[in-house]
C-alpha cells in the first residue's frame, strides 16, 4: 500500500484524483482498492472490508451487481460510444421522467458537477438574473460559482471556495446558513429581484448528513415562487436512494429543477438534469443557454443506469431503512455504553455519526464535532475491518447488499474500535 501511494504521488497531485481519498482528516496510508463484491472491498494486500463509503453514494445495490455487470459487458460488446442519440438514452430518460413528477424533460451529463454547473447556468439565462443562492456545507459539485462555502472535501480541508475562483464570480453566490428560514427571508428581501435560482440539497450529506428541518423547504418553495426565482433540488446523492422518487417525493415539494447523478450510473460516470419543460425548452439545440458533452449519455452509462433503476423500481426500501436503523441503534448503545458523547443524524439508509453532543442542524453545529476522535474512530474500524468514508463530514451508505451478518459484524468492529478511543 505504502509503495502504491509513494509511486502514486510522484506522477498524481497527493497521489489521488479526488481529494478525500488521500486519507488527509484521518491520517494513515489510503488503501489501494482492487475489487469489490456486494458489501465487500478488498485492497491491494488481499485485506477485505465490510465497505459503508459505496463510492461516495452510487453503489445502493452494492458492488458488482450481477444485472449491472451484464448490462455494461452486453453494451461494451455492442461498441462503446457513438457521440450519435442511442435507444437507451430514450430509456434513462423515460426512467427518470417517471420516477420524478418535477421532470418533464432531462439532459444527460458525466457527472453532478456537470449537472448543477448547467443548471445554474440554465437558472441564469432562463431568469436573466445573475446572483445565485447556495447554503453553507451544501457542495453541489466544484463549479465556480458553486464552490463557495461548500462542504464535504472543502469542508474537510478548511477551504473557504478555493483560489482560482474570481472574487467577482464568488460575489455572486450567496452562502446562507441552512435551515436558516429567517436568514433565508431577510436575503430575499435584500437581493431577490437578482438571484436567479436557489440550490439546495434537499437532504444535506457533505457536511455529514444533516436532514432539512420542517418549514424550510417549504419555505424556499414558496418564496422563491412568489420572487419568481427558480429552486433547484440538488438530489446527487437522495436521488433514488431515499426513496425511488427522492427526498422530493418523500417531501412531497417539487423543485423546477432537479439535479441527479451517482446512483443513476449504477458506478459509472453520470449526472442529469431535469425539470418543467419550459425551462428545460431553454437549453441548446430547443433554446440559447449552451451545454454539451462529448461522452454524454455514454452506452455503457446508460446500459448500468438502467439495469440499476430497474431493480431499485421494485426495491424494498423500507428493509433497507430498517437495516439502517437497527445499524444505528447498535452504534448508539455501544457509545452510550463508554459515555462517549455522539449525535446520529439518519435519513433512509444515510447516516452520520457525529463527534458531538449537541443536535447536528446545519454547518455550525457540525463543526463543533471532534474530528480528531472520529479519525481513531475511522482507524479503529478500518483495523476491525469495515470502511467508512475517510472523513467526518460525510455519510455512511448502507446498500442492498449488506446483509444482517454485515451489521453484527460491524457491531462488532464497533465495539474493537471503542478501546482505541
Ligand atoms: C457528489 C455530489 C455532487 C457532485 O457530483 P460529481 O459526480 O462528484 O461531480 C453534487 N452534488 C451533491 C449533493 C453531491 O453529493
């Protein structure tokens, strides 16, 4: 391992290319990954691990579905991009389409990144407004305008925005404390009539996984409506996950736009975006607000993004909530058990678990988590076994794949890892 990532950071910035991955808030060498099967990953050495990070989000049926595999290989048989529309581009987008009652039209991307990037933009030239409205901890990709107080990597990092962001690209971008109504309605009254659109996760997961408060969606759908600003639903990681439809549905408010990405490449690289037709209308070739993607609506993307929702369309989601808690209450007794001070903050099957004693609503309060005890955590259960994603403010993922054996077994580590700390 030791030697991968020496080669590794010769010839790859910190020997990575995604920051969190270089194990930074945890310390330690990162593990090199060779495989990985339903809830398992094995690295380099041959050491197997009951696997919570799920590639940040996308493997909720785990990895190497067998339906998944056979669709890329059936694809990849079949040639491996064109850069000419294919069947199954119609196919993803009926998918979503029905799964998301705010979508009338969508547009394949690569990545979320890519998918909030063309959504602001698309807010922008649909509103001809220029200021945007992001909440703090909220990352929604690393797009210009919207690395401004964003959170999982940069968060980890203590990156306020990045350089090579223009201060006057940044000026635009109102960060706001989330779960803030008040703070919401006094920046509306402010700048309302020039803020194009608001974008929020409807769920929060990068600054670990902060649920919205009762009345605040609520209340962004009803002003932005009312300031005829449009509400982007940043559902990267929700979508599909917390429910078929996303928190959306869950929630029952219907953004104008939708971003989607992770889960619906089934582990390759994908993002969409989606919402009413008459904005949707405004993209290139039907409007003027330009976007486009060598890659995109990549065959073998497609061919994993159906087979994985294909499945999740006839999920139990509710199974898998139930696995997710019982997880949870076990993680919440040992702790109690040591009177070691922690908060879980759970929606569906997404979960962190928080050095504090404080209730986690919104950046702030996350911050006040002792990172320096969750890094022995992190290590404790890497020891005992079980991967979690290498930072605190991110979301442990449960999948479809990780059986009851899983849960006892990381129970288990638990318990191992309690001594470290
Ligand atoms: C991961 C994520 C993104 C960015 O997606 P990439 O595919 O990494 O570019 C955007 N928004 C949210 C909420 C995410 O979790």
């Amino acid at each position: 391992m030791e030697d991968w990532f020496a080669e590794a950071k010769k010839i790859i910035p910190g020997g990575v290319n995604s920051p969190v991955r270089a194990f930074g808030s945890v310390g330690g060498t990162p593990r090199f990954i060779r495989e990985a099967s339903g809830s398992r990953i094995t690295d380099e050495e041959g050491r197997s691990y009951i696997d919570y990070m799920a590639s940040w989000g996308p493997m909720l049926l785990g990895h190497g579905h067998p339906a998944v595999v056979a669709a890329i290989r059936e694809a990849a048989g079949r040639g491996t991009s064109y850069g000419a529309p294919t069947r199954l581009e119609v196919e993803m987008a009926q998918r979503i389409v029905e799964a998301f009652g705010s979508i009338d039209q969508v547009r394949m991307v690569s990545s979320g990144t890519e998918a909030t990037m063309t959504a602001i933009r698309l807010a922008r030239g649909f509103t001809g407004r220029d200021r945007i409205i992001k909440f703090t901890g909220c990352y929604h990709g690393h797009a210009d305008s919207l690395l401004v107080k964003a959170g999982s990597g940069v968060a980890t990092l203590g990156i306020p925005g990045s350089p090579g962001i223009p201060g006057p690209l940044a000026e635009l971008t109102i960060a706001l404390p989330y779960n803030d109504t008040a703070a919401f309605q006094e920046a509306i009254r402010r700048y309302g009539s020039e803020v194009a659109c608001v974008i929020v996760e409807p769920v929060a997961g990068n600054m670990g996984v902060v649920p919205a408060r009762p009345g605040f969606l609520e209340t962004l759908r009803e002003t932005t409506r009312e300031a005829a600003i449009l509400l982007i639903f940043d559902e990267v990681i929700t979508g599909f996950r917390v429910s078929y439809g996303g928190w959306q549905q869950a929630c029952g408010i219907t953004p104008d736009l939708t971003c989607l990405g992770k889960i619906i490449g089934g582990g390759l690289p994908v993002g969409a975006l989606g919402g009413r037709r008459e904005i949707m209308e405004r993209l290139a070739p039907t409007g003027p607000v330009y976007q486009a993607g060598t890659l995109s609506g990549n065959p073998l993307a497609m061919a994993a993004g159906i087979a994985t929702l294909d499945i999740l369309k006839g999920a139990d989601y509710a199974a898998l909530e139930e696995t997710t808690e019982t997880l949870c209450r076990g993680l919440l007794d040992q702790f109690k058990g040591k009177g070691i001070p922690v908060r879980i903050n759970r929606v569906a099957s997404m979960f962190t678990l928080f050095f504090t004693d404080g209730e986690v609503t919104d950046f702030e309060t996350a911050s006040r988590s002792d990172t320096k005890r969750f890094a022995r955590f992190f290590q404790g259960m890497l020891a005992a076994g079980v991967y979690l994603a290498p930072a605190q403010f991110e979301a442990v993922f449960v999948s479809f794949a990780h059986t009851r054996e899983d849960i006892a077994r990381t129970l288990e580590a638990c318990e191992k890892a309690l001594r470290t700390l």
